[in-house]
C-alpha cells in the first residue's frame, strides 16, 4: 500500500471577532506580518488600509 502525500493549503480564511480594543487587528498585524507588536497596538499600524485609520488609530476594514 502506498501512501497518500496531502499538500498542505496555500491560503487559509480566518475569521477574528471580539469587542473594540480586543486586539484584533494587532493579532492580524502579527500573524500576517510576523512581527511582533511592541506592547501599544503599534502593530495594527501595518494594517491599516485608510487615512482615517491611521489619524484616529482605528482599523475598519482588515484583508490580509
């Protein structure tokens, strides 16, 4: 009998939800980015997509 070899997947869909300031957006930060966060959410500032995410230091929108 010969065994089967699985491939691995090459894209995995992760769906994060949780309250405002859970940690959201930083835990996607790290996980997508593979740095880590320096205490203070300064992860979450490599995701951000818009203007007014960055000056209000809010995400609302996240695809990675």
């Amino acid at each position: 009998m010969q065994e089967e070899k699985i491939e691995p997947p090459k894209h995995v869909k992760l769906g994060i939800i949780g309250n405002v300031d859970a940690g959201k957006s930083t835990l996607v930060s790290v996980l997508t980015k593979g740095m880590p966060d320096d205490g203070n959410g300064g992860a979450r500032t490599r995701v951000f997509n818009f203007r007014h995410e960055q000056e209000t230091g809010r995400t609302s929108s996240i695809g990675q």
